[in-house]
C-alpha cells in the first residue's frame, strides 16, 4: 500500500476517532492562567574564531510554539527576530568563553542553560574543500558534514550544521500522572522530532480504541483524554515515522473505581461435567449492580450467583463485568481448569502367589484408602502423573509414578519382606540316589545371608548335623563335607538366615559306592540327579520358570535320558566291540547335547514393570503401517482411528521384563530378557500389534517368542490373537530395560466405526446429554430401554422381573429403570454387559458381589450421577438372575438405591430448571418440570416427602412468571 492509500486510511480512522470521542483537538494557548505551563529552551552559538562575529541563539518555546518574553546572555538583554532570541560578539583572543542564557515568559516556567564558546585562531576558511567556509561550515575538517549536506539519522554527526535537524530519532510518550478517578482528563505529552508524523492509539478496558494524529508536528506536545469512564487499565501505543525511520513508544495508566469487585468460587480445578458454583462480592458500589459473566465457552451468564458446567476438559478464562448505576465499570477474571475425568482401580496381589491382599492399603498422591473384599480401590483421577504407592504388613511396600489418560484397572504385586521371607534351598549333587563321596552340594536363594547345616538320617525323622557353613550368601552353589561313614542315609540341607526365618531342601537318598567299576548307564542317571527342582526357586524365578514353559524342558530332556538309557541297554545285544563303541559315543555325545540345553539354574539380575499406552500419534503411525502390511484399504481413516483410539480404553497391556542368567547343566551360560505382556478386558476378536524399533531389537531373527505370533515385518513388527491373554517372548541379549517403554504395543479393531450392528448396548456407546440435543437424547434413551427389556425378556427365559417377588405396582417401574432421564457420553455398556456375564454364575459369591456393587453405587451417587445409574442397570441384570429367596435378601437395599438416585435426579433437574429461569428461559424451564413430576412418581412416599418442597418452589416460580 502506497504512503497516500496509507495517510488515508489514517485519516479516515482520525475521523471515525474524532466523531465517536468527546474531545480530540490538540491544546493551544495558555488554557488555565492560574497554573505554570511547562518551557523548553534549545541555545547555539555559530562561529568560533577570532576577530569574527559570533552569533549566539536561544530557541524558547512551549508546546505551542515560540513565546515571547525576553532572553539574556550573560546579562545583556538578546534581540528577537520573530523565530529565534540572538546577541553577537567579537572575540580577540583565542580561548574558551563560558555563556548563561536564561529566559523568561508570563505563565511559563524560566529556562536557564549554560554552555562553552570555543574561539579558535583563524583557520583555512575552507580546509576541507568542501566550497562551505567558517562560520557557514560548522567543521571544515570533514568535507561530508556542511549545510549542504543531509542530516544522517543515527550517525553522531551534524551533517547539516543545523541544530534544529536532529541527528537521533525521538519519541516519548508520558503522562501527567498513573492513576486517575473515573472520567478524570489525563493529559499525555508526546516529544519527537520537529516535522514528523506520530500516531498515538490509546486502549480503553473494553478494547475500543481512539486515535491521534499528528502530521508534520512540533514538538513538544499535549493531547489531553477524557474519555475515561471505565475503570481498568488503559494502553498508550505511539509510532514515529521520520525520514525511512519508525520508532515506537508505549505507556499506560490505570482508571480507577470505588467500586471493589472479587469473584468467590467454589473450586477453581474440577472434572469434565462437574459443576461450579461463582459467586460475585461487590463494595463501594453506587446504586445497583449489572453483572454479566463470559464463560469462555461461548456462554453468557447473567446475576450475582451462577452456576456452570463445562463439557470439554481446558483452562477456561471466566471474565466477569460489573457495572452500577454510577456508570462504574469493574472487570474481574478467574481461571477454572477443567480436567477429564477417570477412574482408577487398584488391586493389591501376593506377587508369588497372586492372592488379594485384604489388609493392603494404597495411596494416590497422599490420598489413602485401604482396599475393599475385593482387594481393590477406586480413585477419581485425570490425565496426570500420580505417585501411587501400596504397602501391606509383612510385605514390601510399592512405589511408582503413573501416568494417566484413560481410566485404568492396575494390578499392583507386592513380595513379602524379607523378615517374614524364608529361605529356599536347592540340592544340586549328589542326586537322589546319588553315590556318597561325602561332598554335598547345595544353594539357597534369600534376602541376607545364611548359615547352613547338611543333616543326614539313617532311620526315619532321626536327623543328626554333620556339617555346618556359616555367613553364605545368596544364589551362590557351596559345597559341604561331611566325614561320616560311607553307607546309605537321608540327607537334607538346612538354612536359618540373618532374620531368623529356617527353610530347608528336600529330602534325598545317598547310597556307597558299588565295588565294580560303574556302568556306562551310571552317565545318564548323573544327569538325571541335577535336573533342578524349579518348586525350590524364589517368587521372580518361578514366574519366569513359567512363563518360558521350563518345565515342559525339563520333561522333554528326561524324556530323551530315558531314550539314552534305553539305548545304553540295548548295547549289550551288539557283538561286534567297534560298533559297541561306535554307538556308545553317539549316545554320550546325545547326553552332552542335553546338558547343553538343559537349564540348571535360572537367575534374575533386573526386572521392570510398568504400563505405557499408545499416544494418539503412535496409534495412527501404528495403525497405517498395519493395514498396509495386512493389505486393507482403509475408507475412513478418521473413523478407523476414532474407534481404536476408544479401544484403547477398554484394555490393559500390564508390562513384566527380567534380565536373566540361564546357566546350563553342562556350564554353559546365556544372558536373555524375557518380556511378558497380560492383557485385560481386551475382546477376543480384537489383535494385540506390537512395532519394536530398530534401535532397540534389530530382527525378529533375535527374538524367540514362547506364545505364537504372526510376523509381519522383521523390522520387527508382529500381531497375535488375544486368546490367551499374553504375549510372551525372550531376546538373546540383555538388553537395557528402560528402552522397553519406547516399544509401541496396541490391541487392534480394523472394524471401522458405523458398520457394526445396531443393538441397545450399541445405541449406548454414542449416547450424550446436552442443551443442544435433549430431545434426540429422549427418544435415543427410550430406544434403549425398549431394546434392553428385549434384552432382558428372553434373558430370563421370558419371566417378569419383579424385584423381591413383590407385587407393588407403583414401584415396579422404578426399580427396574431408576432415573429414566439420566444419560451419559459414551457409556461403557460392554462393561456393564461382561460384568453380567462374569457375575451370573458365581454362586454363593453373587450375593456379596452384589452388596460391594449396591455400596459402590451410593459413593458414585456423591460424585456422578450419571455414572450411578449406569452402575446401577449392571445391578438390574445381575439382580435378575437372582431367585426368589435371594431377591428378598436385597430387595429393600435395592429399592433406597433406586430411590437415591431419583431423588438426586429431581434435584439436579430442579437447579437446573432454576438456572434456566434466572435466565429468562421459561419455556425450558417448563419442559424440565415434566420431567420433574414424572421422575417424582417413582419415588416411595418417603422419599417423596423430602423432595416435595424443591418441587413446590420451582412449580410456584414457573406460575407466577
């Protein structure tokens, strides 16, 4: 845009300025006699040789132009020539000469300034070449800096030889003061170079802005604001344009009121769909007071109490207006951060024998609580790190930091400490039935150290100690001597560590040595006697035992000891001495392979556990490379993603990995790291798919996987059914566990969203309650619940569902769908229905499960609503299966349930009936109170009687208006 298009856009602006503002011109002349206007005084001299006229100058002006009054130097009265104050002089020595000029005018303030007059002998009047001589040449050195010459902005120099021509861009902007009362002038001063352009823009609270415009100014100058009827803070922005030169200023000032405005709230950081409560408090206000809410949502509220809830999880930014009848203006604002909402379950184990823990408690960032029958906890969370920690007497408290973004079921392992641990003790040689050399061998796995006696035993439960090793440590093999006489005895190691607790090995048989030189066969049967005893090993090395399917190792290679035995046998058929001994080494070289493969003993070095979900980005990177590998078109990417991304939450990948010592029967040893994955809640038609860098595992070459998978890529990246709920493989290296985490595992649906089949539970899984979409809400609602008695009707080989066999008609309905009206986002119906079908035959159990689910239901009713009728159809279902003589055991805990949550139904519909009138929207307002009376139907007359007065109140409000 050119200069000209530019000036007159600004001057259009000038002019919308100038039309909406009360005041805009600039101050002139002396406007208030009784006060002292500020002055400016400039002074030069030209001239400074010998035997020349000096000229000297003073410039005295105010912020309208030049002032008439007087001026003198040194004493001696100036000359005035319209513009500029003058007196010239010659001097006849060479010497610094200092001068005072002081000037004075009525109403301004006097200007003193001092300066230095340098005389010099006379010099080359033209030394520089520059056809410019003294005095005209204000330095006949420098041929660039002369009156013919531009002023060159910025580079220290007089290029001109005019004072008047600054050499630094100026601009400031200031004001007469910060603060000022409401409609109160302020008067804001500009300096800036003389002959520029400046525009001031100055903001108002309510971002309305006004502008000024000075073209061509002199400088400096007043501009005085009163349009200062709002209190808050004002903004002054101010741009300078000289030459190709732009320079900006800015300031501020505060308008203030008597008016004091606070916002009270009840809690700044709540969940998604939690309500609250703002509250404004107002003082020193003048007559009544308007106050206008902006939710930063979209939404305005109006009054001195609102309420508000907000659908999406964010930081929001509540604004609050207040304006009296004075014309004062407060403006107030408040963050509320709103978070998602989860839950988080915890269940504590035994990490040996995976048993609940009753006794254990847990806390999730100092909030403690000890865990149910069930062995559980539930806590409400958001997208957050935790420190979650666990403990249990005799037990070795946990600690770890969480993360989450979903809700979660975490299963939490706790290994007994290790003053209530024993030791476990292993045999290792001789075996059972072994040869006595009166060297036993042996090796215990415990927390501390140990001493450890050898007992032998020539009759039944009569043990003797014959040998004892003191302060032995752990997971080392020993060798004890003992210098009994060499004939048959039990014999059996014993184990009593630093904390007092004794564990001893099992029981073997040692028999003398036979006179005649021992059997070829004798080879098998030493291998045979260390096959290891995996029941003796400790909690880790047991779980991993069974996960690599060890024992199944152990069975094949007795297997083949039994096939080599036999083969040793049959060698006494074989005549000819070169083919005895041709056959009789292959055997032996078959034992030396099976030692070679055989473990002996399995020790764990390292071991991590953790849970790590896919992020949206991992899952879409995840699910492209899938489908393309698979060969499946993807129609709608988007809707493909939406429906995984939902997946993810129905599941958990719970994440083992153990760095692992296999030490063989031969000698031989590998380091390993097995990995397990257990997934829970995960559908048996969805596959686990997991994407392992290179930078961690090269090949699916190096990978050795235990349960079956289908290998994709070799990069590597491989899928499995869910079947068996686990993933298990083992690298050949020790790898660093802290590079798992980085490995991207998910379960898999290709089924896009949309195209599975319409049933309740399906209608459920889409739907949502809001202002916008009650209505569909309604009829989507009765649609489910029309579908769910289906459901339910050939569920229960078509027989009525009567709650305790009782016949009360009136309550019928409501027992069996509490708080019709209640609906959610995204209800977790396939929850609901696996519950159902876990729980309806669990026996005896049925009844307990159902009094945790009835007492659950009541704390869920504190915090969600909606959730608790959810909860509450899971009970239906389960109460259905029931018979007769088990429903009268719950009948009346489920009928004060139902009750409780229409009651708070009729509530929560009440409030918001109020809102909406406080509003001014009646006609909501009346469609709310149908609903109300037909919820307040349901409930029992007790329960009637304590809502009763809530229902008057808003039934009376709606009649009056």
């Amino acid at each position: 845009m050119s200069s000209k298009k530019i000036l007159i856009v600004v001057m259009l602006l000038f002019y919308i300025a100038s039309a909406l503002g009360q005041e805009s011109n600039i101050t002139s002349g002396n406007t208030t006699s009784n006060i002292t206007m500020e002055s400016f005084l400039e002074t030069w001299h030209i001239g400074p040789y010998v035997n020349q006229t000096v000229f000297f100058y003073a410039d005295f002006v105010s912020m309208n132009g030049t002032l008439i009054g007087s001026c003198e130097l040194n004493g001696d009265a100036m000359q005035f020539n319209q513009s500029n104050y003058y007196f010239t002089n010659i001097f006849a020595v060479p010497s610094n000469y200092t001068y005072e000029i002081s000037c004075t005018a009525s109403g301004y303030e006097t200007q003193v300034k001092t300066r230095i007059a340098n005389i010099l002998p006379v010099p080359d009047l033209d030394a520089d070449d520059d056809y410019y001589v003294v005095p005209m040449d204000c330095n006949d050195n420098n041929a660039n800096i002369n009156p013919g010459e531009e002023e060159v902005l910025g580079n220290g120099l007089d290029d001109d030889c005019s004072p008047k021509t600054k050499d630094a861009q100026v601009l400031n902007i200031t004001t007469n003061k910060e603060n000022y009362a409401l409609s109160e002038t302020v008067l804001i001063n500009i300096t800036a170079n003389n002959e520029t352009d400046t525009y001031i823009t100055i903001n108002t609270p309510t971002n309305v802005s006004y502008i000024y415009i000075f073209s061509n100014g002199t400088y400096p100058v007043t501009q005085q604001f009163s349009l200062t009827g709002l209190a808050g803070l004002y903004s002054i922005e101010a741009v300078n344009y000289y030459q190709d030169n732009v320079k900006q200023a800015y300031n501020e000032f505060i308008v203030g009121s008597p008016m004091i405005l606070e916002i009270s709230v009840n809690d700044t950081d709540i969940y998604v769909g939690e309500r609250v409560k703002l509250r404004a408090i107002v003082s020193g206000n003048s007559g009544n007071v308007n106050t206008i809410w902006n939710m930063d949502d979209g939404t305005q509220k109006y009054g001195l109490t609102i309420n508000h809830t907000y659908s999406a999880a964010k930081s929001y930014n509540v604004v609050l207006v207040a304006t009296d009848q004075g014309g004062g203006q407060v403006i107030k604002s408040k963050q509320i951060i709103v978070k998602p909402a989860y839950y988080l379950k915890v269940k504590v184990v035994d990490n040996s024998t995976s048993e609940i823990i009753k006794n254990a408690t847990v806390k999730l960032d100092g909030k403690e609580l000890d865990v149910n029958s069930s062995g559980m906890v539930e806590y409400k969370t958001t997208n957050a790190t935790y420190k979650l920690k666990a403990s249990a007497p005799y037990y070795i408290g946990y600690s770890e930091d969480i993360k989450l973004n979903k809700s979660l079921v975490f299963t939490i392992r706790l290994t007994r400490s290790r003053e209530d641990q024993k030791p476990v003790v292993s045999l290792i040689s001789p075996g059972n039935n072994g040869v006595f050399d009166g060297i036993f061998k042996f090796k215990f796995t415990d927390n501390t150290d140990a001493d450890c006696s050898l007992y032998l035993s020539e009759e039944v439960n009569w043990w003797i100690e014959s040998a004892k090793l003191e302060n032995l440590d752990s997971g080392k093999e020993y060798s004890i001597t003992s210098d009994a006489e060499e004939k048959e005895y039990k014999w059996k190691i014993l184990c009593k560590d630093e904390d007092g607790n004794t564990g001893e090995s099992q029981v073997y048989v040692v028999k003398p040595k036979e006179v005649e030189e021992l059997a070829t066969s004798s080879i098998v049967q030493d291998v045979y006697d260390v096959i290891p005893d995996f029941e003796t090993y400790g909690p880790d090395e047991r779980r991993i035992v069974q996960f690599l399917d060890l024992e199944v190792v152990l069975k094949d290679a007795q297997r083949k000891l039994e096939m080599a035995n036999r083969d040793l046998f049959n060698l006494r058929t074989v005549t000819n001495p070169d083919d005895y001994e041709t056959k009789r080494q292959e055997i032996l070289k078959r034992l030396e392979t099976i030692k070679d493969e055989t473990p002996l003993i399995v020790r764990s070095k390292n071991k991590a556990n953790f849970v790590k979900y896919a992020d949206d980005t991992e899952l879409e990177n995840l699910l492209d490379e899938y489908m393309g590998l698979k060969g499946r078109e993807i129609k709608n990417k988007k809707s493909l993603l939406e429906t995984n991304k939902e997946l993810q939450k129905r599941f958990m990948i719970q994440s083992s990995a153990y760095n692992i010592e296999v030490e063989y029967i031969s000698g031989r040893k590998d380091e390993i790291t097995l990995v397990i994955r257990e997934i829970e809640s995960a559908g048996e038609k969805d596959t686990y798919v997991e994407s392992i860098p290179k930078s961690i595992i090269e090949s699916a070459k190096d990978i050795v996987f235990v349960t079956p998978v289908n290998v994709l890529k070799e990069d590597p990246l491989f899928e499995s059914s869910l079947g068996a709920g686990k993933i298990v493989y083992y690298v050949k290296r020790s790898m660093n566990l802290d590079d798992l985490p980085k490995i991207t595992a998910a379960v898999i649906s290709t089924e896009e969203a949309g195209v599975s089949s319409v049933t309740g539970f399906a209608i459920l899984d889409g739907l949502g309650l809001n202002d916008s979409n009650k209505k569909v809400f309604f009829i989507q609602l009765i649609i489910v619940f029309i579908l769910l008695g289906v459901y339910i009707y050939y569920s229960t080989d078509r027989t009525t569902i009567f709650m305790g066999g009782k016949k009360d008609a009136a309550r019928e309905t409501m027992a069996v769908e509490p708080a019709k009206h209640i609906g959610r986002k995204n209800v977790e119906t396939k929850y609901v229905e696996k519950n159902y079908v876990e729980r309806r035959d669990v026996g005896s159990d049925k009844i307990s499960y159902l009094k945790e689910l009835i007492a659950s239901i009541h704390a869920l009713a504190d915090v969600n609503l909606k959730d608790a009728a959810i909860k509450y159809y899971e009970l239906k279902l389960l109460y259905g299966t029931l018979d007769e003589s088990e429903k009268s055991l719950l009948y009346f805990d489920v009928m004060r349930l139902s009750d409780e949550i229409g009651s708070r139904h009729i509530i929560s519909l009440v409030n918001e009936a109020m809102a909406n009138i406080s509003e001014g929207n009646d006609e909501e307002a009346h469609k709310i109170y149908m609903d109300i009376e037909v919820e307040f139907e349901k409930l029992s007359d007790g329960m009637k009687a304590e809502v009763y007065q809530r229902c008057c109140d808003i039934g009376m409000r709606l009649k009056d208006g």
